[in-house]
C-alpha cells in the first residue's frame, strides 16, 4: 500500500509548485496539506516523497532559466581549461553558487536527526512564518534596492546562500524568503534578489530530492504517485516563476507577508482546536 496516494500526490503536486519559490515556504504548506489530508507528516516515506517532488520545480527553473543556464556552463567549463576565460563573470558566478551551497549541504546532513524531528513541528511552522514575515518586511524596507545582478559578488552569494539554512532548520521560514530577503539586505534590487534565489536553489533542491530518493521509494511510496507529483510540481512552478519575475519588477513584498501571517493564526489555530495534530 502506497504511503501516498496518486490523488494526494497531484494535490501536493500542485501545493508543492505554487509555493516553492514563492516566498511563502512550501514545506510549511505541504506540512499544513499533508496534516489536513491525515498524513504521517514524520514518515520517512512522506519527507521523502516531498524532497523528491521538489525535482519538478527544479526542473522548471532549469527549462525557465536555460539560457542563462547555457551561458553559465559554458563559461565555466571554457574557464576550467583556459585561464584568461575566467576573467568572465559568468565563469566566477558558476563557481560562487557552488561555494554558496556547501553551508546548507553541511548543516543538513549534520542537523538531518533535527530536522526530521523536533523541528518537523507545525508549531515551528507557525513561529518560522512569523519570524520570516518579520525579516522579509524588515529587508524590504530597509534595502535600498540600488545593485542589479550583474552587481553581485563573492560575499553577496556566500551570505545569500548560507541563509537557505534558516528554512532547513525551521520550516515555514521558506527558503525563498529567506534568500530573498538577505539578498535585500545586501541592497540588492527585488529583480536581482529572485534571480539570485532561483540559481541558489537549482544545487540545494535537486541535492536534496536526489538524497531522499531512497527513502521515498523504499519506504512505501510507489513510483506513481512520485511522477505525478513531481509532473503536477513541474507544470505549477514553472508558471509561478513567470508570475513571480513579473510581480517583484513593479510590486513589493506586503502582500506576501501579510499573506504569511494570516496563514500562520490559521495554522495556530488549527492546532490549538485539534483540527490537525503538532
């Protein structure tokens, strides 16, 4: 018996699209979907089966973005072996959103016993949309947005990246917001922020759905519901990611944060009724 069934796959499909780079956290939602749908939110299986759709809208940033994408792989391998191509931008950037993904890498395989536990919470879901809303109106209000990216450097990727371990340890936090978010503090514009975020997260989420594959497929959910879900994910995320680019390009991120907060009373409110189990 499958752990997930294809129906909840497409509905977790879609949360999983919709929320992924939204800066909104997609583990929050699927956590709040998975518990509302009374599924065994700790089940290896489950964390599995949610690593692996995340795949899907990885693969949609890679068809969004490809060529950007193109431009950057090539540059870097002509850099690997000809010295005077890495004078190129796009050679250095490939190797600093390598170097950034190594901090989350590490905390989460060192952390993985947290992470899949005590932390697995949906209280620290509620608290971590909270503490992200507070960050993310903090950043937006006080980043001058004056740096596009062609502005980014070394320490900005470093710094954006390793705060992708804000959403690893709390879920709920997201780690769209959180990159977005440092990438403003760091006076990068909203346009340069996103982008920035969406090639961070190509290494950190494919990673990660490659290393819970194994636990996904062993632990009780059939290959079906994996690749409707991972599909559904697909088909949703790429178009979030055109809605997203357009959105920040004229609007801030009020509507997100309030968004965020109303939904962290609902969750609070659900566990303190009964309604969904912690």
């Amino acid at each position: 018996m499958s752990a997930i069934s294809v129906g909840q796959a497409v509905v977790l499909g879609i949360v999983e699209g919709l929320t992924e780079f939204l800066p909104i956290s997609s583990t929050g939602h699927l956590k709040i979907t998975e518990g509302l749908m009374n599924i065994e939110v700790d089940d290896k299986a489950v964390v599995g089966f949610t690593a692996v759709i995340q795949v899907g809208a990885i693969a949609a940033v890679l068809v969004y973005f490809f060529a950007d994408i193109r431009r950057f792989v090539t540059a870097w391998g002509r850099g690997l072996v000809n010295p005077a191509a890495r004078q190129n931008h796009d050679y250095t950037f490939t190797w600093w959103v390598i170097y950034a993904t190594i901090p989350v890498v590490l905390v989460g395989l060192a952390a993985k016993p947290l992470i899949d536990g005590p932390l697995a919470s949906l209280w620290v879901v509620a608290a971590s949309l909270l503490a992200g809303s507070a960050l993310m109106w903090y950043a937006d209000q006080h980043g001058r947005h004056k740096r596009g990216e062609d502005d980014i450097s070394l320490p900005d990727a470093m710094i954006v990246g390793t705060s992708q371990i804000l959403a690893l340890l709390f879920p709920g936090f997201s780690r769209s917001g959180a990159t977005i978010s440092t990438g403003l503090l760091r006076d990068l514009d909203r346009v340069g922020a996103t982008r920035l975020s969406f090639f961070l997260s190509i290494p950190a989420l494919t990673g990660a759905g490659l290393y819970e594959l194994k636990d996904a497929v062993g632990g009780g959910v059939s290959a079906l519901p994996l690749a409707v879900g991972t599909v559904v994910s697909f088909v949703v995320a790429y178009a979030s990611i055109a809605w997203l680019l357009k959105y920040v390009a004229r609007h801030n991120f009020n509507a997100f944060i309030l968004y965020r907060i109303a939904l962290a009373g609902v969750l609070a409110g659900l566990l303190v009724s009964g309604a969904i189990d912690a």
